[in-house]
C-alpha cells in the first residue's frame, strides 16, 4: 500500500520530518519498505511535442525521435519505445539535467546517430510503476513548459507500506491517517462530502434484492445522472498515478480514487443497459458464463457469487470483476453506483479459481467496512460532479448477514501480563479510542466494541495487540523472556530421586516386583489379609493387591537364594494399596521404600534408615521400640519424625522368612514416603569445621532387648553437649557374657571443640557425663 503525506494531510495535521515519520508507521506496524520525494529532481525536464519517428538505420530496438522542444527546432533523441506517435506530447529531459535516479543527461552517440536528450517513462520521473513506454502527457501544454508546472507537480513523500493481511483497515489512506494522528496526539477525521442531491429519487428507478444474504451483507446502489465520460482533474490522475494506478478516464479514476482514499471498493454499470434496473444477488449456477470487463468469457459454479439484472442475467463477478454487458462508454448518462460487502471467504475462493485478483478483491479478501457505504458513495459523487454528474436523491440500501459485533472484555491485569506493562485502565481506553474503539468501564476492567473498519479484531489477545501498537513497542521494557521448563521435577519427586541415589550409594540394588500378590501371601508376611481384591486379575494367582511391599521382596530374596545368591541388599520404591478408612471409590495409595538386607542384622537397616534420614535433612527423629505385623518381636522399631509416625526397622520375622523360604536372617526397613516427605525436610545447616584436633571414645553398655539403641544414643547425645560432635554404634553384641536377655551396645563418642584442644580432663568429664546419664535413665550397665 503506498500513501502520500499530502493525502494523509486531508485528513490529520500530520507534522514531522518524512523519516521520523517514517519510523512512527513502522512502529505502529505498517512497515515502511521505501521512502520517495515526489515532484523533485524535474529541472531540466520540459514538454516536448513529437515532430517525426523513423527507424534507425543500424539498430532494430532503437527510433530516432525528431521532438519540437519549444524552440520550433527539430532535436534528434534515440529512443528505445515505440509507444509515440506524431503529435504527442511527452517528457524530454534536456542536455545537463539530473534525473531523480542520479542520471546526469548528456550528449551520446548511438549506433552512430547521435542523441540530445532523452524521453521519459513514468518510472523514470517518479510518476509511477510503469517503465514500458513513453509517458504521453494529456491537454495541450506548450512544448517547453516545465514539465512540473505542466503537470501541476508539487513536492509531496511517498510510502511504500507493507500491510499485513490481518490491516484491512490499513490498505485505505484514510485508515493509515488514522493510526498515524494517534500516535501523534493531533485530531483525525473524514472530511463530510459536499454534494447536492437532484432528479428522481433512486428507489423509484432501480431496486436491490439479496438472495443470498451469507453472500452479501451489504449491497448500497446510488445513480448518478448527467455522467460524462471524460479525463480526471490533474491532481486526481498526479494522486493514482503516484499510487501505482494509471488514469483511464474520469469515472474509472474516481472509483480507483474513493477506493483508495477510503477502502471501499466500487463498480460502476450503465443503468440503461441493466434489465428492469433490477440487481438481484445470488450464488452462480454451475456452469453459468459471464464474459467480464476484460472480453473473457468465464465459466463459474455454484460457490460462486453474482449480481444479475432483471431477467436473471450474470452482469458482473461479486466483488471481482464487472461484466462487459453493462460496462459504461462516452454514450453513458445514468450510472448505477455500487457499494457492498461481501464475504471474504467467497471472494478469495473464487478469485483464486478464476484467476482473478484486484486491488478490489484483495480488499473484500481482508473484510471491509460495511459501515462506509454511504460516505464513501457521497465523496465518489462529489468528485464526479464538477464533470457535470449529479447524485439522485435516496440509497437503495439492501441487508444480507453481517458479522456480529459484540462487546469484549478486557482485563487490565491481562493486558499487562502479558505486554510486561504497568498500563492503567485509564490509559488503555485512551489508546483504544484514539483509532476508534468504542470503550466503556465494566469494574477494573474495560468492555470494548469494536468498529466496523476493523473485522480482524474479535478477541481479547486482539484488543491487547492493539493496545502494544499504539501505545508503542518500543516503549515496552525489553525483557528476555523466561522459556519454558519442559520436563520440570515436583519438590516432591526431587526427594524421590534423592531416595533412589542415596540407597544406590549405599550399595543396594532397586527391585521392582509384579505389583500384585497371590491370596494368602499377606497372611504369609506376617500381615492381615485385608487386601484389595481384584474383580478381573489376569491370572489367579495375581488378584491381591499388595498391602506391603515385604511379600514381593521376599521372594525376590527366595528366588536369588534358591540359584546361590545370598547376602543381598536391595530396596524398592513403589506404591501399595490398602482398603481406606473413610468411604472413598478407589483404594487407598500410597508410596513406600522398602528396604531388605539378606544376612544382616536389624542394626544394619538402623543405618541405612540413618543415612536417608542425613540425605533427607530429617533430623527430629526417634525410634521406640515396638513390635509390628511381620517383624521380630524383641528387634523392630517404630520410627517417628517429629511426632509423626513414618515406618518401621528391624528384622523380619523367623516364621515369615520360614514361610517365604528365605535360608537367612534378614534387616528391614519400611518408610511411608507420602507421610515422611510431608513433612519439614531439607534444611541443612551447615557449621564451621574445627581446626583442633578431636578426641574418640568409646562406651559399651549392656542393655535389656527392649531397650532400643535409639534411646542410648540421644542420651549420650544430650549429655555430650556441644562438645560431642559425632556418633555411632560401631558393634552388637549377644553372648553368655552379657547374660540372657540382654546385648551389649558399644558406640564411638567423637569430641571436639571449635577454639581449642581438649584436656584430657575436660574428656574424662564428658565421659563421666556421659556414662551417669545413660546409667541414671535406662536400664543399662557400662561393661568393663
């Protein structure tokens, strides 16, 4: 779309240099590709009137010209057109003149004939695209007049813009004045065509029917009536001519003119040569033929649209191309103007098929605005009336479906959320109204209508695009936008890798049984046989639910000692499924850690419960003895994290390794993980490490079997103070020595202090300490 400032100025006080212009309609989106002085850069180029042509004798692409420049003398120019013709007047640029290009005009021999000048194309001198011929000047200026006042040239800029398929508002003059008297804050409006209405009113001569109403939601028809077919006004024909159109005469001009200025697209017929005046809007029949305004005959189909006269005659391709039958002459007096909206998806279809595609049906492709019909067929008659036209009272003004333009809802926390803006309401009805967004306040947030010119907005993320175009991209803070973290992990299942890796680094294997059990594998584990049953198991001897991961690791340890492979430690994490307390449709899920150590000792798992305990930061725990379904009597603890009951540790069962075939002793170690991982974990104070040296000790105390090593170990570490920085239960031991019923616990004391070396006094102490402590609150002996 190219534009000139001049025109822009009709309707906005436009200011401003070209260039920062420029760059104001790029940034409101209308991308300027080029930059164009007009009417510049002429001196030296005067009119010229063709004396003679004849070929010349040593090249066939080149004639030699013989033109009057205004001296009544004959100047030779090798042209390479043909387009002249004796009499014509055309451009000549003379001998020193510096065409727009940069060209600097000189004397030159062609093929041996020699050229004083040269003659110009449109192109050459700014004046449009065409570059095919000689540009043929109209009237009869005197040869030598300067071509811009013959012309009636003024300096003027043009645009070239680039407009995206979602701006059918923008492909009009009108519509990029707009936008532009926006961002600069200056007043627009569309001037109010002054044209006086004379004769018959148009109702009683023509009349509109719309068959088919999705085809066409608007048909307006106006008749104008002393019509002469004639040239444009200079300044018309300088306007298309700077746009890329070529002026063919005053009708035709005006309708190219009135569809640039306002985007509204127009056809002209010869009312006389319409049937009964009738125009009739109806789907083509398959097959049916029009021949169009360029004398081909084309064969349409049932998608395509057409208006027909009075005996149901095609007479024109909707929104395409008039038909030849009624297309007007130099005899034409009364023109049928036409002025519609028609469906956008109809018209791209067909002009695709029919390989038709004009600056009208681009614009009918886009949507236009169905709303400018009248306006805009006033300004076409005002510009016809000094030919002599006058505008016939009324508008028959047909209805089809028009697109439902209903109120958005604009929220103002949306529009910044997603612009990083801080924008206030106020602020965002003011940018809205500025290109005529109807706005009104709905609470916090806004209710927009959108105008009819602008059928591409119809959502909210439309109205918030809009708000980002004119209220500037380039005063929106830039910010790297954060990517998307595909593949992001929970809090929750980071834990569970951390579980995974620490049981790995203590060198365990991950196990991972068919998650349904045999009937009576529960009972067999020591546990109630209150499993969730399945209606449909696969095979029978898989229809229990597990309860408990146990029954599954033990097999696992029977299958590995039935090949000769004992000793082993594994763990699993996995989910078990028990009947739920309250009334709920599906069982009650929930995971778990499991961990079995083949050929080791309830202390061994003591460890391993210690080490996921450091890993997890769950520091405020205990372990109180107590039995549990399954496990041994005298060596199983309830462990408890701040309160809160999370598992147990110890040994299985004699009885349950009996019944699962299992040859050897095993460690046990079961964690709810939905439970303990709920609770406060994670926090992992760090302290400064002593540069003087420490002190071990060791303690062995012999202690009942109901006497857990959890309860020896938190009174050393309370009585050991701050001075006791690390320990351990380095040996188990049961024998004779210590009596029946009894073991003895032996630990490591590490004592170290942070600003100096330990006395041995100060050691001796803590180990009286110490020893008093676990001696005076458990039912415990220091053996010797």
């Amino acid at each position: 779309m190219k534009v000139l400032l001049s025109w822009l100025r009709d309707f906005a006080p436009v200011e401003g240099d070209p260039v920062a212009i420029g760059d104001q309609l790029s940034d409101l989106g209308l991308a300027v590709e080029e930059i164009t002085a007009v009417g510049e850069g002429l001196d030296g180029i005067v009119v010229a009137r063709v004396l003679d042509l004849r070929r010349h004798p040593d090249a066939d692409r080149i004639q030699l010209v013989d033109v009057d420049a205004g001296d009544g003398e004959a100047l030779q120019i090798c042209c390479g057109a043909f387009n002249m013709s004796v009499g014509d007047l055309v451009p000549l640029a003379t001998l020193g003149a510096v065409m727009p290009g940069g060209l600097e005009i000189a004397r030159r021999k062609l093929r041996g004939e020699w050229s004083n000048g040269m003659l110009c194309s449109p192109t050459e001198i700014g004046l449009g695209d065409d570059a095919d011929g000689i540009l043929l000047l109209d009237g009869d200026p005197t040869p030598g007049t300067p071509l811009t006042e013959a012309l009636d040239l003024r300096p003027d800029v043009l645009y070239d813009l680039e407009v995206n398929p979602n701006r059918p508002d923008a492909m009009s003059v009108a519509g990029v004045a707009r936008d532009l008297a926006a961002r600069q804050g200056v007043p627009f409006a569309i001037p109010e065509p002054a044209v006086a209405e004379s004769g018959d009113g148009a109702a009683g001569r023509a009349t509109v029917e719309i068959l088919d109403e999705d085809l066409c939601g608007r048909f307006g028809l106006r008749v104008l009536d002393g019509v002469v077919v004639g040239t444009s006004p200079r300044w018309l024909a300088n306007r298309l001519t700077a746009l890329g159109q070529r002026p063919i005469n005053s009708v035709v001009d005006v309708s190219n003119y009135v569809m640039l200025e306002l985007g509204q697209p127009n056809h002209t017929y010869d009312l006389d040569r319409v049937a009964g005046a009738a125009f009739r809007v109806r789907r083509a029949a398959d097959g049916e033929v029009i021949e169009t305004l360029d004398g081909v005959e084309r064969t349409l189909t049932a998608a395509d649209g057409v208006i027909a006269d009075g005996d149901d005659t095609a007479i024109g391709i909707a929104g395409i191309m008039g038909g030849a039958n009624t297309e007007i002459d130099d005899s034409t007096t009364s023109v049928a103007l036409e002025m519609a909206w028609w469906d956008p998806m109809t018209i791209a279809t067909s002009g695709r098929r029919l390989g038709l595609r004009s600056e009208a049906s681009a614009r009918f492709e886009r949507g236009c605005d169905p709303e400018v019909v009248d306006l805009a067929m006033r300004r076409f008659a005002e510009l016809l009336a000094p030919s002599g036209a006058t505008l016939a009272p009324d508008l028959v003004d047909a209805r089809g479906n028009l697109p439902a333009r209903e109120a958005i809802r604009v929220r103002t926390g949306r529009v910044n959320a997603l612009l990083g803006t801080d924008l206030g309401r106020g602020r965002i009805a003011e940018v809205l109204q500025s290109i005529g967004f109807g706005v009104t306040e709905a609470g916090d947030d806004l209710e927009v209508v959108v105008p009819s010119f602008r059928p591409d907005s119809s959502t909210e993320i439309d109205v918030v695009e809009e708000v980002a175009r004119m209220h500037g991209y380039g005063r929106i803070e830039r910010t790297v936008p954060r990517s998307t973290l595909t593949g992001h992990l929970t809090p929750y299942q980071l834990d569970r890798r951390t579980v995974r890796s620490t049981m790995a680094g203590l060198g365990l294997d991950e196990v991972m049984p068919v998650p349904f059990l045999a009937p009576g594998d529960l009972e067999a584990a020591g546990l109630p046989a209150d499993g969730v049953t399945l209606v449909n198991p696969l095979v029978a001897e898989e229809s229990v639910m597990r309860a408990s991961l146990r029954p599954g690791i033990l097999r696992t340890l029977a299958y590995n000692a039935s090949h000769r492979m004992t000793g082993l430690g594994v763990f699993e994490v996995g989910h078990v499924y028990r009947r739920p307390a309250e009334p709920q449709p599906l069982p009650d899920e929930r995971e778990h850690l499991a961990v079995a150590l083949a050929g080791r000792e309830a202390g061994e798992a003591v460890s391993v419960w210690s080490a996921l305990a450091d890993a997890l930061a769950a520091r405020d725990y205990a372990l109180v003895a107590e039995s549990a379904p399954g496990l041994h009597p005298s060596r199983t603890a309830r462990i408890e994290v701040g309160g809160v009951s999370v598992g147990n540790v110890g040994e299985v069962d004699p009885g349950v390794l009996e019944a699962f075939e299992v040859p050897e002793r095993v460690a046990w170690l079961e964690v709810d993980l939905d439970t303990l991982l709920a609770l406060p974990h994670g926090d992992k104070p760090y302290g400064r490490v002593s540069r003087y040296p420490s002190s071990d000790i060791d303690l062995a105390f012999a202690v009942d079997e109901g006497t857990p090593a959890a309860a020896v170990d938190a009174c050393l570490r309370e009585a050991g103070g701050d001075l006791l920085v690390d320990l351990s239960l380095f040996d188990v031991f049961r024998g004779d020595v210590v009596g029946e019923g009894r073991r003895s616990l032996a630990f490591t004391l590490r004592l170290q202090a942070g600003d100096r070396t330990l006395t041995d006094a100060e050691v001796a102490e803590v180990r009286s300490r110490c020893i008093a402590a676990v001696e005076g609150s458990l039912p415990a002996t220091l053996r010797g």
